[in-house]
C-alpha cells in the first residue's frame, strides 16, 4: 500500500489518486481559509503601518 513513511496516506499521496476536488478535505479549507485571512490582516497592517510612518515623518518637518 502507498502512502507516507509512517504508513499512512500522504495527503499528496491523496490528491494525486483522485485530483484535487475543491473542500474535498474541510479541515484543510478550513485551515486554509484562516491562513488566508490572517495573511491579509498582516499584509494591510504593514501598509498601514508603512503610511503611519510616512505621514509622521512627513508633519515632524
């Protein structure tokens, strides 16, 4: 039987048998989506940290 070496099925083991099939697996869109999101607060709180810095450097004269 193919799999992992622990014996078990790989997950890229998983999708190459069947194909990927969109929420096939839900505990990894779930952790995909969270990943996702939390991707997103950090990218728009390092802009908005970036235009703070900016507009304080900016008023200090």
């Amino acid at each position: 039987m193919e799999g992992s070496e622990d014996g078990q099925w790989g997950y890229s083991a998983w999708l190459m048998k069947r194909g990927y099939v969109r929420d096939a697996d839900r505990d990894m869109a779930f952790f995909g989506f969270w990943a996702m999101l939390s991707g997103w607060i950090a990218a728009l709180a390092i802009a908005g940290a970036a235009v703070m810095i900016v507009l304080r450097q900016s008023t200090l004269g």
